[in-house]
C-alpha cells in the first residue's frame, strides 16, 4: 500500500480504541540481513492518525507460519496488518 492509498483511509474516533497487529514475513527479516522498514513506516502513519500497534511479529516466508501467525492475529486483534 503506498502513501497515497493510506492517506485515502479513513481514520477517526469513530473506530474507538483498535487493537493493531503487525505481522513482518520474511525470511530475510528473521536472519538479520534487512533493515525491517516496512514496520518502522506503518507504525508512524499509524500513529500520526492517533493509533499504536500492540504487537508485532516477524516470520518466515513459510505459508505454513503467514498460516498460523493471521489465525493467531485474529484471535487477539481488531485489525491484522501483514507485509
């Protein structure tokens, strides 16, 4: 989603408080090699739009583990956010 398409979302205090999970695949992310931009970029417009992300978790590229980790996601969160 590019910065134009955020800013197309429409954020407010009619959504009350949300719980935001944050879900990095990559197999790259989990050996070090990468610097995780993805996060750092999401978490700020978020919380320029007055919202925090509760929890974040970084994964393979395993389909077995994007699986388990959107299901988990979704037991906990209002909104499951994967990059």
């Amino acid at each position: 989603m590019n910065l134009k398409t955020w800013d197309s979302v429409r954020f407010g205090p009619e959504w009350g408080r949300v719980t935001i999970e944050l879900i990095n695949t990559g197999s790259e992310l989990m050996l070090g090699r990468v610097l995780n931009t993805h996060q750092q970029w999401i978490c700020r417009v978020l919380a320029d739009r007055g919202y925090t992300v509760d929890r974040q978790v970084a994964i393979s590229d395993e389909s077995g583990a994007l699986v388990a980790a959107v299901r988990a996601g979704l037991g906990r969160a209002d909104w499951v956010i994967t990059t």
